[in-house]
C-alpha cells in the first residue's frame, strides 16, 4: 500500500465522488488534511461522473431551495476559485406539468422560492415559448422558470476538488475498495481496505467476469493509483468514517449491521450529436420525468424515468430508455426528430422513501456520517454539503438540518417531503 503515507488518519472518506471531495476540500480549508479518501473505482466513475449537471434551486421545501441558493453561488465562483473551467451556464430550468395536480404543487413551490428571494416566474402554455420558441406547449398545463439555475460540466468539478484538496495535503486513493471495519464496541476502530482492478470494474460495468484484460475507462492512472500491491488487503486506523459513497452506501451500512432505508436506482441518460446553440435553460417535465439541456459543446444531454426498473446496483444501458427519452422530446420539440443520438450511458440514483437525503451521525455507530441518499440531485447539493459536512466533522456540533435529515427519522416515522424531484 506503499502510496498511503499513513496507517492511520483523523478522517477517512468512503467515496472520491463529488460529496466525498468537496467535503475533503472543505476539511483542508479548515487546517484538517489528516484525511484519507478512498475510491473503490476511478475518479468520476460513480454518480457524479455520470449525471447531467444540472444546478438549480428550484425546489419545493425550503430546506432544498436555500441550500442550493448557496450552492449556485459557490458554482459561480469555482471556475476562478478552483482554476479549472466547469462551463458552467446560467440559462436558468423550465419546469413543465401536464396536470392539474401537478400544476398546483408548481405554483406552491414557485411562491415559496420567490419568499426565499429566488426570481422563480409562473408561464402559462402560452408563454413557455417566450423563454424556448421550439418548444410545442400543447398539452401543458402549467410551466415555471428561475433564470438563475444553470448547468455544469460535471467532471472538471469533480477533478476540481480532488486537485484542490490534494494539493493541501489530502490523499485520495483510487481502486482502493472498503471491504469492511474493525470495531470497538459500538465504534469503527479500523478500515479495512483491498486493492481493486480497473478491468475488474468495467467488466461488473457490463455484468461480465473476467480474471484480466480489458480496455479500461481513459484516465490518469499513474497520477490516481495510489496503491501498488496487487489484491493485497490492509487496514487504516481512523477516528470517524464519512460515507459519501453515493448508490453503494446501504453495502457500507450493511458492513456495521445497520440497514439503511435507501435503494440504488438505475438511471440512463444521453447526448447527441453537437448542434449551434439554441436551448437556454434546461428543460425538465414532472410529469413523465423528461429533462434536457445544450452543453457549451452544443450537445443535447437529457434523460428520462424508464420503469420499472428494479432497485441494485446497474449502469447498464437499454434501448427501451432511448425509445422513451426520443417518444418524449420529440413531443416537447418537434425538430429534435431529426437529431442523432452519439452517446448513451447509466449511473445509479441513489433513492430515499422520502426524496431527502440520509445525513450525519449513525446513532449505532458513533464515529460513522452519512452522507447519502441524494436521490437526482446530490450533484448540485455537494458544493454546499461538502462545506457542512466538514464544520459537523471539525466540530462535532450537530446541526438542525443535520438532525432533520437523520437516518433516525425513518425509525421515528418523521418523514419529509419534496416534489420537485427528476427523473
Ligand atoms: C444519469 C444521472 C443524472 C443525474 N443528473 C443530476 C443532475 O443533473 N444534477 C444533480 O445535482 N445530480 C444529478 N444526478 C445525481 C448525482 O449524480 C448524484 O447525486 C451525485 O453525483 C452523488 O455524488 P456522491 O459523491 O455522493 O456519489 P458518487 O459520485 O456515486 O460517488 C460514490 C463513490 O463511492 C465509491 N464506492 C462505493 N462503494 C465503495 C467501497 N466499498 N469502497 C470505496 N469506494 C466505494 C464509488 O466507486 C463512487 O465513486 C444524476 C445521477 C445520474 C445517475
């Protein structure tokens, strides 16, 4: 393991998705770089590598629509902060429903962003084509528009925060997977860690076995194995545990005995081929799950809920989600018939009972944090999440949003809401 400088660490970070570094930067800004972060993949192989970067703050409980205020301020800052260009775009999200019901829970949450000082608009059908001319309205009931929602490039964010946190003296260990604890009592006394193979995981990737070869995924990966003994297992001692480790987070649960009410859920996406700019916002219909946006690339990246899909780990891709997505964009956008599709691939979400995310201590294992559970929309949560998390490790204060969006509150029946959910 010859690249860990360490055998034991303040913190231990489950997950190099965008949680588990923002998080670690956050750490390292506060003077803690005894940190430890470890992947089981690669940079960029979970959820965040894989998901359609939207940002937005439209959403239905106040909780979400402040926080992510916060974070879209942060996404504005980054690219000058991090050094590092995440396109990021500002053309704000058109909410779409097509029905009354739906419509009405729209106009809720519109003037509930609007009292939390967002400049969230209500459109009638007729006005939908004000802010996307080639936008078909029939059949649209109600649509809203915040034009201060944006998207971003996903994967300069995430290596953002890996180098950031890096260079102030974070490790981040890639393959290096957490294959269970050692406790003490009710506490984790060590993680222990094995070695992974990148062939390994891309053939799990396309449900195959294989002992060896394979074209692996295009990364760095001089600069991001971090240790070298092949298959060797090991432990690191470490004070708390974060578990930022997205889908797979009930397995991590499970390894303490604790049974987390959160299920991995598959969710496919796609782009197309590059055309000249004419989306502003990203396009999302709560009605059949339908969002769309242009890349600064040109590209139309969107996705749509394809059921039933049956809850597990799978980042497999299906013709019956490119049949659905193509059904329901063409119907927004007519003209979109004539575009091709380049690229299609999965991730997983990562799906709670109550649409909110699984965050802080366990009360049965005292030095393990959730960070999990964050559904569609974990992407765009991490730039604040990550500096939370790190004030509630460095000071072992517990929060009120902390103690909301407690595991235990499943287990106490206080189940929260929030409709304005994707895919
Ligand atoms: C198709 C799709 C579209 C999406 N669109 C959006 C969007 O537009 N906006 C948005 O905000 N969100 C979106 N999301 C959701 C968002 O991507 C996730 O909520 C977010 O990336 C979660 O980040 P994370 O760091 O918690 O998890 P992940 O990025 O999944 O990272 C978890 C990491 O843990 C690692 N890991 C797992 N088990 C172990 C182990 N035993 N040992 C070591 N490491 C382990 C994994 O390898 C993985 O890299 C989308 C998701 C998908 C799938």
């Amino acid at each position: 393991m010859s690249a860990l400088t360490k055998r034991r660490y303040r913190v231990v970070i489950i997950g190099a998705g965008i949680m588990g570094l923002s998080t670690a930067w956050h750490l390292a800004k506060r003077g803690i770089t005894d940190v430890l972060v470890v992947d089981r993949g690669y940079l960029c192989g979970g959820a965040s590598g894989r998901n359609g970067g939207g940002i937005r703050a439209q959403f239905s409980s106040e909780t979400n629509i402040r926080l992510m205020r916060e974070s879209i301020e942060i996404c504005r800052e980054f690219a000058a902060k991090m050094q590092i260009n995440v396109w990021f775009r500002q053309g704000g999200y058109l909410f779409l429903t097509r029905t009354k019901q739906r419509a009405k829970m729209l106009e809720a949450s519109a003037k509930l962003q609007r009292d939390c000082g967002l400049d969230t608009r209500l459109l009638a059908p007729s006005e939908v084509r004000d802010i996307v001319p080639e936008i078909d309205p029939t059949g649209v009931e109600l649509a809203s528009f915040n034009p201060g929602d944006g998207v971003v490039f996903p994967w300069p964010f995430v290596w953002g925060y890996a180098k950031a946190a890096r260079d102030a003296g974070v490790e981040i260990a890639t393959f290096t997977e957490v294959e269970g604890f050692s406790m003490r009592g009710a506490k984790i006394a060590g993680v222990r860690l094995k070695k992974t193979r990148h062939d390994a995981l891309v053939a799990e990737d396309r449900d195959e076995r294989t002992s060896a070869g394979g074209a692996g995924p295009l990364i760095d990966h001089d600069r991001e194995r971090a240790i070298d003994e092949e298959g060797e297992a090991f432990e690191v001692e470490c004070e708390t545990v974060l578990c930022c480790a997205g889908a797979w987070s009930p397995a991590i649960a499970r390894m303490v005995g604790i049974e987390l009410p959160n299920k991995p859920h598959r969710h496919e996406i796609c782009s197309t081929e590059p055309l000249k700019p004419w989306l502003g916002p990203l396009v999302a219909d709560l009605t059949d799950g339908l969002y769309f946006s242009q890349s600064m690339r040109g590209e139309i990246v969107g996705g749509i809920s394809v059921e039933p899909v049956p809850h597990g780990i799978n980042q497999r891709s299906s013709a019956q989600f490119l049949a659905t997505y193509a059904r329901s964009l063409v119907r927004a956008v007519p003209t979109m018939s004539r575009v091709k599709v380049l690229r299609q691939w999965a991730g997983c979400y990562d799906l709670t009972p109550d649409g909110n995310p699984i965050v802080g201590h366990l009360d049965e294992c005292e030095n393990l944090v959730m960070a999990c559970g964050f559904m569609g929309h974990g992407f765009m949560m991490a730039p604040v999440m990550g500096r939370l998390l790190a004030e509630h490790l460095a000071t072992d204060e517990s929060t009120e949003l902390f103690d909301r969006w407690n595991f235990r509150r499943f287990k106490e029946g206080r189940l929260l809401s929030e409709s304005m959910i994707i895919g």
